[in-house]
C-alpha cells in the first residue's frame, strides 16, 4: 500500500437535466474547490446522457430522466473523476439511452462504473490513479426494474446490457389471528389461484418453508423470518468482488442506490440495505457512499470506516425535464402534447406534492475522509444547501451552507445518525465528529 495521505469525497445523487445558469458558476466555487481539493472525487449520475436518439421505455425509475450530451460539461466544473450509474433511472430510454451515457462518458475519458454491456461489465469496479494511490470504486443500485438488470452471457446468448444490482426480499411479521385472516382472505377471493397455478406447473418456485405469499408479498409468524434480506447470490458476488479489488488495489469503495425504507420512517434505510453496507467493510470497502431516496439518512462509523446511508441529493433538478413520453402523460391524466413542464404540474397538483416541494430534499453534506496506510484520520464534512427557496434555475443547485442553513443540515445530521450511535458537532462551518 501506499505510504502517502489520501483523501476521498462522495455525493448524493447528481439529478442534472439542463446545463446551469451563467450565474451560477461563480456561487459554485466554494463546493467546487472542496471537491476539488481531494484526490478521489465520486458521484452518482442519476440520468441518461443522450439527445432523445431513442425511445423512451414502458417503465421508468418515477420520471423518465435525460440530460442533453452537450451539459456534462457543465456537471465537469465540479471535478469529478468518477462517475456511478447505478441507478433506476438507466433504462429509462431504453437500451440505446443506456449505451449512449457509457459511450458519453468513455467519450469524455471519464471513468464511470454501475452500468455495462453485460453483466461483468457493470460489475467491474473503475480503477482511479491518484497520484500513485490506485481506488477501484463499484456502484451497485438496489432500487430497479427487474427488466434494467444486466445479464452475462451463456453459449449460445449474447450479454444484456443493464445496471449491477442487489436484489432483496421482505417478510412481513403476523400474529396467528392475523395469519389465518390473510389465508381466508385469499381462499374467498382466489387471490392465490394464479400463483398456486405456477406452482403446480413448475414456473414458480413455492414460497419458503414458515411463510404464507399473499398477493405479491410474504407473511410469516416467525420472527426469526421476518425482516429484509440481501439476496444471498447477489450479495456473495458483490462481496467477492470488493474482496478481490481489495488484494490488488490500496483502496475500495462503493456506492450504494437505494429507494427503500424500514417501512416505519423514510429516513431510516432497510435493513437489508445495513447487512450489505457493513458486508462491504468487512469485505474491504473503505467507505460506503448511499444515495437515491433524495434526502439524508443516518452515518455509521463501523470499524472505523464511515457508511453514508444516504447523502441526499447533490443536484435537483426533477422540474426542468425538457421531454417525457406519452406512458406520462397518460398515467397523470395530462394531454399528450403538453410540454413536460404542464405535465409535471399536473401530477404534482399544482405545486402541492412531489421531491422538489419537501425541504429535506435540498439539504446535503459534502464529506471529505483522509487515509493514511489504509485507516481513516480524518472526516469533516461540509454542509449543502441546494437553494430550496429559490424559485429560478438556481433552485436544486448546491452552495455551501452558512449561518442558519448549516444548523439546519446539522440538525438533520444528528437526528438520522442518532440510531447508529454516532454524534456530529459544528465548527467553523464544517460538521464533524462530536
């Protein structure tokens, strides 16, 4: 390994559709210097780059996504040197979108990983050189259409271009009483009779030993069952890849997309999704940088290493979609030739609902963690405003957090780590260990 200090920082969810305003690349400087102040400079692109070449896809991660070619450019101002494309927006322009952000990004020399060919490609990590300090960064999303996965290829099929990902499983805890209601529920109304079918005619595995299928979702009254689970293959080949990125590089790293909740706060992440985080240190990860339900969650320091369960959004740019497809328009009810603007205020009722009216998603930190032979010294973290209260194109734009935006963001800190045992303080404008 590498004897010389070395520092890493990561972001939420890069949601950019439109190139910035002239007058905001002067208020970026203060985000972009402490970006570009370190050697390893992550974030997750969550958008496809292409000029609406192609068709949009029957099913989208909630909005079909895509951001011209031509605006990465300004997305570069921030010095990044990696880029993840894990996420549930990859296929939202079907396989010539996906192919078109991995050729974009070759195209510009930018290292990127999450998304391939085939499944070995999208798995494989990136492999940074800093300076003699060589990262291989994975990015796995845990949040997709079963139908944006990517495949390998046998004998006789090609591979299947698509996104690197971690499948998961939930069981619900029940009473007897309640048990024995959702079994007579589902013999009164046949709910069961096309999944009993499947059984029957080999299509469909039965469910596990314990458990009861109803509808689309698994009951048990074990509570040993119960809970959410990493699919066990998935996990095990992600592990061994971080494992053998590890004998060969000084460092490794993951990020991590992930929609889903304990089902009992959003700002808490699934317990599947803490099994594999603290899976990726054990295995060799140096941290764990989450992303994807757009606003923060908790931060564990676990053996020392920081899991980020989720940064929130660095950039928000959901309003300004320049297109969207017909699917929209009819599943909100909006004329098919509205512009994308007229459509999205539809299914936001008029401004009422929707991420870029909720407060917390516009609030961000900017970790920065320093390593020396393989142990962190160091985590300080600067906190982001993404201009919530700014009604131009600079709203969803990150600035650094001063005065009362910054006790706010720490607030926020704090609370969603305060589960994970670990306590955060304010000091000449930086969050850091308490």
């Amino acid at each position: 390994m590498n004897d010389r200090f070395f520092t890493v920082t990561g972001t939420g969810d890069s949601l950019f559709v439109t190139d910035f305003p002239q007058e905001y690349h002067s208020a970026m400087h203060g985000v972009a210097e402490w970006i570009g102040a370190c050697d390893l400079r992550l974030t997750n692109l969550e958008t496809n780059l292409d000029d609406f070449g192609g068709c949009a896809s029957a099913y989208s991660g909630g909005t079909w996504i895509n951001t011209r070619k031509e605006c990465l450019a300004d997305l570069q101002r921030f010095g990044f040197n990696f880029y993840g494309t894990a996420n549930n927006h990859v296929m939202d322009y079907s396989y010539h979108g996906l192919l078109s952000t991995i050729g974009t990004l070759d195209a510009a020399g930018l290292a990127h990983a999450g998304t391939g060919r085939s499944l070995a490609e999208a798995a494989a990590p990136a492999v940074i050189d800093c300076g003699g300090v060589k990262a291989a960064v994975f990015a796995v999303d845990c949040s997709f259409a079963d139908a944006s996965r990517a495949g390998n290829p046998t004998r006789k099929i090609g591979p299947r271009p698509g996104v690197n990902y971690l499948r998961h499983s939930t069981r619900y805890l029940v009473t007897a009483q309640q048990m024995a209601e959702l079994r007579r529920i589902a013999d009164e109304t046949h709910l069961n009779f096309q999944k009993n079918q499947s059984i029957a005619t080999g299509f469909q595995k039965p469910e596990p030993e314990g458990c009861f299928l109803f509808g689309a979702e698994l009951f048990t009254t074990d509570g040993k069952l119960a809970g959410s689970f990493c699919n066990g293959g998935d996990k095990k080949r992600l592990l061994q890849a971080i494992t053998d990125a590890k004998e060969q590089y000084d460092y490794v790293f993951i990020l991590t997309h992930c929609h889903g909740s304990d089902e009992v706060c959003q700002e808490n992440p699934p317990q599947y999704l803490t099994e594999f985080a603290r899976a990726c240190i054990d295995a060799g990860c140096s941290a764990v940088f989450g992303g994807g339900c757009h606003s923060l969650r908790g931060i564990e320091l676990y053996k020392g290493f920081p899991i980020f369960y989720s940064l929130g959004d660095f950039i928000y740019q959901g309003g300004e979609v320049e297109h969207l497809p017909a699917d929209f328009m009819e599943k909100w009810g909006a004329d098919v030739n509205a512009t994308a603007k007229e459509a999205l205020g539809v299914r936001s009722q008029g401004g009422k609902v929707g991420l870029q009216f909720q407060e917390k998603n516009y609030q961000s930190v900017l970790p920065r963690l320093r390593f020396e032979k393989g142990v962190m010294t160091e985590l300080t973290m600067l906190p982001l405003s993404l201009n919530y209260r700014r009604k131009d194109r600079l709203n969803g734009l990150p600035v650094v957090a001063e005065g009362e935006e910054a006790e706010k963001v720490l607030q926020v800190v704090r609370s969603v780590s305060a589960a994970f045992g670990s306590k955060w303080k304010l000091a000449d404008g930086l969050i850091l260990p308490a």
